[in-house]
C-alpha cells in the first residue's frame, strides 16, 4: 500500500489515497494500529484515509492511533487539502472536505505557480463552524446551559474547565506554568473521565497575554501530541467565554503556531496553518 507522512505543526498523520487503495473496512482499525506504532510501524498519531465523497468533494476518514475512528482533525484537514491538491486530484484552491458527515470549506494558499508549474500548498485556512456549548452535545455531564470555568475533579485535584465541541470534545483548563506540567500523568484521567461519555481531548493553556496563548494537549486515543487544530479552536473559544483574550489569536503548541479567530458575528471559528509533506513510501498491509 502506498502512503503519505504528513504534519501540520507537528501533528502527525500517515495518509492514505482511498481512490487508489482498497482496504477492507474491517481490516482498518488493527492496520491503523501497526502504520501508527512510532517503533514498528510507520509513526504518527493516526492514519486518515482520502475517499471519494458525495456531499463535498473529498471525505476525511481519521483514525487514532489506537484504531478509534475520530469525528475531525484541524491539521489533518490542512493535509488532506494540501494532499489533494499538490497531487493533482483537484486544481481548485477552495474546497470542501467531509469527516463524519461534516462538511468544512477550506481556502488553499498555494505558492510557486509559473506558467505550466501549479505550485504547492503552503498553507490553509479552514472554516471550522460553529463550536458546540451545549453540554450534552459535547458532550460532558454538566448541569448549565454551558460548561464555562466548571469545576472537576481529577485525582483528588479541583481543575477548572471550559467544555467546547468542534466536532470531537475538548476540555480547556487554564493553568501556569502548562510547559511543566506532567502531561502523561493526568492526561488519561481527564480523557476518560466519567463526566466524559466519549472521552475527551484535554488542553492545557496558559494564556500569555490579550493576543498570545501556550496550548499542550492530552489527544484522546493518541496521548500527547505536538498539536491539535480543533484543540486550538477550542482553546480560543474557551479564551473569549472566559474574557481572557480577543477573538483572533495565535496558539502556539510545542509543534509550531495556528492562527485562530471566532467570528462571533457568523459564529464560526477559522483556524490558518501549514501543511508539510515528510515522505512518501510503500508498506506491506
């Protein structure tokens, strides 16, 4: 099977072309689980399939690294786009992309164009939609209309936390001194949680002044990754419900920078980063 090394920010993905390659269903979650290991297999934090689709003009199929089937991907979106086009599966710089029957529109900016060279992908704006604050639809067991600086309790300790949906759920706390936090200690005990009936992405943030945040993030069925793009919308949703900062932010994560703005006008959240291409290869399946 041929593939596809990716990352955005650090966000590892191993890319499949699912026009090309036919891989039973059923065969996907262990497969994903042997292309993922970072010491047998290929290394990432998962594996996402690029399909053919009938409500937009490519599908998303994301995976975990432990074979769990996961609803979106910011970075991943990012390389999916960058994917499509720099392999001339399109020539169209807006696209559409579905991932769990929810379509997102993405603006390519692509660089290196003359004459008969299209040039590549360099970077993608991604309109993410509307963040989900309903409890039960994130969802979190909470009893308000909103999760907003609620209190949980995490192996005796009282955090707070700010609980956004951008298709998958996240739980925001705020915190000093995120770069030395023991991540992989408390990380699986917000992740599956009780509050959580589907478990959780949990970010970590420090906000570092009005523009400027430092995010680490617990990914659910991953474990801590260099970024998360939906973690980053979420942050800055959390960021603005709480006061702490303006609309439009940088969120610097330990792989790199997004840039995020909540629309509040539109309610939508628009994350901007790169897309890069590590390698390419052929493996046994």
């Amino acid at each position: 099977m041929k593939f596809t090394k990716m990352q955005g920010c650090g966000n590892d993905y191993v890319y499949v072309n699912g026009f090309e390659e036919k891989i039973p269903q059923e065969k996907k979650p262990e497969i994903v689980r042997r292309l993922s290991d970072r010491h047998f297999g290929i290394g990432g934090d998962g594996v996402i399939f690029i399909n053919p689709a009938e409500e937009a003009d490519f599908e998303m199929e994301m995976y975990n690294a432990d074979g769990s089937r996961s609803e979106m991907c910011g970075n991943g979106i990012r390389c999916v786009a960058k994917f499509v086009y720099d392999k001339g599966l399109t020539d169209q710089e807006h696209i559409t992309i579905v991932s769990a029957g929810k379509v997102k529109y993405l603006e390519l900016t692509v660089e290196g164009k003359t004459g008969t060279d299209r040039g590549v992908v360099t970077k993608v704006r991604v309109n993410m939609g509307s963040p989900i604050l309903v409890p039960e639809e994130i969802p979190v067991q909470a009893d308000g209309e909103q999760a907003v600086d609620e209190p949980i309790l995490v192996q005796g300790q009282e955090y707070r936390m700010t609980c956004v949906s951008m298709g998958n759920p996240h739980a925001v706390v705020f915190m000093k001194d995120v770069a030395q936090l023991d991540i992989d200690k408390v990380g699986p005990y917000f992740e599956n949680h009780e509050r959580f009936p589907r478990r959780t992405n949990t970010e970590f943030v420090e906000v570092l002044d009005r523009k400027h945040v430092f995010m680490r993030v617990w990914e659910r069925g991953t474990g801590e990754t260099l970024a998360c793009g939906t973690g980053c919308c979420a942050t800055a949703v959390a960021c603005v419900l709480n006061g702490l900062t303006e609309n439009a932010i940088t969120v610097k994560v330990l792989g790199g920078e997004l840039q995020i703005e909540w629309d509040r006008e539109q309610n939508v959240v628009f994350m901007t980063g790169p897309a890069e291409i590590v390698f390419e290869g052929e493996v046994e399946v």
